[in-house]
C-alpha cells in the first residue's frame, strides 16, 4: 500500500514537471544570450544575468576578486552615484541581490511586470558605465575583509571547513574559499577589479534570463534597445574541466575552538559537466537521496535514531560543476562516541549499499521525493530562472530541466549499487576529524621561573 500511495504522488508530479512553461532563446549579435520564461500566474518577473566568471576563474595570487567585484557592482556608474542603483529598484517596488560561486557570478532584479523595461535599463547601465572609484574600492574591501572574519575567521566550523576544502580539492579553483584567502584579499587593488570587469563582464560572455509574466515580444525589442550596442569583448580562454583522476586517500586533524567535534568526508566523484555517461548524475543522486533523503533514510534511520551514534548526519551530492562533483557526509557524534567510531559507522553504510541494491521501496520514495523538490523549485519565478541560467552558464542545455525526471526514472537499484562500488572509495576520500581545541593547561609550581615576579597592579 505504501509503495502504492508513493507511485501516485509520483505519477501526480510528473504531470505537472510535464506542463513545460513556454521558453525562448535568442542571441545579439554582440554575442548576449537570452532566455526568456513565460509565466502567466501572476503578474511578476524576475531578471538575471550570468557571467562565466567565479572565483574558480582567479589566478592563486587574487583570490577573492570576484565576490569583491560582484560588490563593486552596486558602487556606482557613470550616470549612478553609488547604493543609488538599489535605491532605484526598491522605490519601484522590486528587490535585487547578487551571488558568487566557484563557476559564475549572477545578478538579479524582481519586480512587478510592468517594470521590465526598467529592469533591462538599470542592468544595462551597469555593463555599459560602471565606474571603480579607488576609495570605494578600498572602503568596500574592508567591508568584504569584515565579512570573511564574521563568517570564517571568527567561526571554528566554517574554518575547519574551509581547511578541508583545501585539501579535499587540491590543484584546483575550488581549493580555495570564494571569499578569497584573508591575506592574498587584503592586498587586492582596484585595477585589478576594473581588469576582471573588462575581460569577464562582457555581452559574449554572459547570459540574459528574464522569467515572469511576459513574452517574448515583449522582451526582443527592449533587450536589443538597452544591450544591442554594447560591445561583444574578449574574454580569455575558459578550459573545459574533465573528472579529476583518483588523488589517494587524504586526512587530516584539525584543533579548532569548536563546541563539538564533527566529521567530515567527501569523495571527488563526476558531475553532469565531466561525466563521460550522463546517466551518473542521476544516479549519484538517488544514492543521495538513499542515504539522507528525510527521515526514512538509512543514516537517520540507522545511526541518528537506531545505534544513536550521531547527533545529526547527512550526506549530499554537488554535482551541478563546471569541474568534478563532490559527494560528501557530516556527521557529529554524540557524547561518548568517538570521530572514528562514527566514520566507520558511515563506511559501513557505504559498503552495505556496495554490496547490496536498496530495495524497490526505498527506490520509489527517492525518486517521489527528489522530483517533488524540482517540482516546487519550479513553482516559484525565481526558481525557474535560477535553472536556467545556471544549466546555462554551466555549458549545459537547459532543455535538460524538463528531462531531470525521465532521466531520474531509468536509474535502478542496481545502478545505485554499481555507483557506490565505483565511486565511493578509498582513492576518492578525504577525511576530516574536527576536535575542540584543548586548553592550555597551568605550569605546576616548580615548572616557573625562580625570577618570576608578581605583576604590578
């Protein structure tokens, strides 16, 4: 009966991924792409565009540019003073916000429809005008330098984080955080702000989504009004990443004043870009969703709620990349279980799955639950153009969204089985054990100094 309710929740999903939303794409000469969402169910847009430029993108001497860079983009432009850009979209009603990851950067703008134009006129003027002054560079550096102290150097665990990911991903852009490392960020000069500007935020080398009520004749005549004449530029070669060979088994122990311990472990495994077979994505992703897919998953299930070795547990897979996907488990432990204990815990779970298939159940209720997840992503405006620009910008056919769900349905048992044989070993993990820092303890009487003497008060 259970597997039979799960099967008409799935089967009630499919039909809405299937009522595909009308979606158009064009080009400027200039080289700008353009994707645009029709979605009539209320009278909203949102407006983004994508640059193929991310911190995975910097060379090792300037790691923080872009982020720093996405900030200097509400700084001011030649016909905009600077926080006035913001000022605008809000005194009409909308809302915007900028994010940097490792392989794009992207700006958005969300407005009632009526104001597309506006949109279009403000995001142009920026690509067009901006202006890097030399004192708002370095006062918005210290704002970004305050940042990275508030989020990692004053924050045990996103430290600890960040350490792994350097040795989880060496000799490569994901090594190192995307907020740039403290000192190299410190260092950074405005010319090298207008430099990343000029070589990166150019119209070949970005992608235009607009998602909402509108159409696209609506959106052709207004796109090549406020972007048609800007120039295509030049943008440095981007290599295309492949999967990474096997780096040998890599740990590491880290003393960090944290409050708990925690155990992380990650394997270097394909994402939908470097994988030979598209088809281990898919199912990568129900192994993920096997192990940590809600309550009935076999880590909550087993070590959260059964053996009660773990506080809290999970497990995800990354493997939306430009480069090779992460496959990765946290865990911290609960009073009087150790980090190894736990880990093997984990491992043992791994070698169960590589051993034997997960059952048709556990099957069905995966793939109800990860398409419910993509149908409700989609529900929203923002959402949709999330999607888009992202399959885009990552050299991927955004036709793929609307083939997630029939692609995820020929994934099987066995298949799950096979992915965690092939990719879940040793050669592919890196192990961190993260442990409270240990006090210093006092000097005994006799381990002083005959000389000390007392402080003056």
């Amino acid at each position: 009966m259970r597997i039979l309710v799960v099967a008409l929740v799935l089967g009630m999903l499919s039909s809405l991924a299937r009522a595909d939303l009308p979606t158009h794409e064009f080009s400027l000469d200039n080289g700008l792409r353009v994707l645009v969402r029709e979605d009539h169910r209320a009278p909203v847009i949102t407006v983004m565009i994508w640059f193929k430029a991310g911190s995975i993108d910097e060379a090792p001497h300037e790691t923080g540019l872009a982020h720093l860079l996405e900030h200097m983009m509400f700084k001011g432009t030649k016909h905009l003073g600077p926080g006035e850009y913001s000022r605008i979209v809000a005194r009409f009603g909308g809302s915007d916000n900028a994010f940097t990851s490792y392989d794009y950067t992207a700006y958005f703008q969300q407005y009632e429809s009526s104001r597309l134009a506006l949109a279009l006129e403000l995001e142009a003027e920026r690509l067009k005008n901006l202006e890097i002054d030399d004192q708002e560079f370095h006062r918005e550096l210290r704002v970004v330098m305050e940042e990275r102290r508030q989020r990692t150097d004053d924050n045990p665990n996103a430290l600890a984080w960040e350490k792994f990911q350097a040795v989880a991903r060496p000799g490569t852009g994901y090594a190192h955080p995307i907020i740039g490392w403290r000192d190299l960020l410190a260092q950074l000069q405005p010319e090298q702000a207008r430099s990343w500007f000029q070589r990166y935020y150019v119209p070949s080398n970005a992608t235009l989504v607009i998602a909402g009520d509108v159409t696209e004749e609506q959106v052709r005549p207004l796109v090549q009004r406020f972007f048609g004449k800007l120039p295509a530029g030049q943008t440095p070669p981007r290599p295309k990443l492949s999967l990474e060979p096997p780096a040998g088994e890599r740990r590491l122990s880290l003393r960090l004043p944290v409050k708990v311990p925690a155990l992380y472990m990650t394997y270097n495994v394909p994402s939908l870009t470097t994988a030979e077979d598209k088809k281990a994505f898919y199912t990568l992703t129900m192994l993920a969703g096997v192990l940590d897919g809600g309550l009935s998953a076999r880590i909550e299930t087993d070590l959260v709620r059964g053996q009660r070795l773990a506080a809290g547990a999970g497990a995800g897979y990354s493997g939306l990349q430009r480069g090779s996907g992460t496959f990765t488990f946290t865990a911290t432990p609960n009073p009087d279980v150790t980090l190894e204990q736990l880990e093997q815990a984990l491992l043992d779970q791994v070698r169960a799955l590589a051993e034997t298939p997960p059952s048709a159940e556990e099957m069905e209720r995966v793939r109800a639950s990860v398409t419910a997840s993509q149908v409700y992503q989609r529900d929203s405006v923002m959402g949709q153009a999330m999607e888009l620009g992202m399959l885009s910008t990552l050299g991927l056919d955004w036709r793929l969204a609307g083939e997630f769900e029939a692609n995820l349905a020929e994934v099987t048992a066995e298949d799950v089985r096979d992915a965690a044989r092939q990719w879940l070993v040793d050669e592919r993990r890196t192990t961190a054990l993260v442990l409270p820092k240990e006090l210093p303890k006092e000097l005994p009487e006799a381990a002083k100094p005959e000389n000390a003497q007392p402080e003056e008060q």
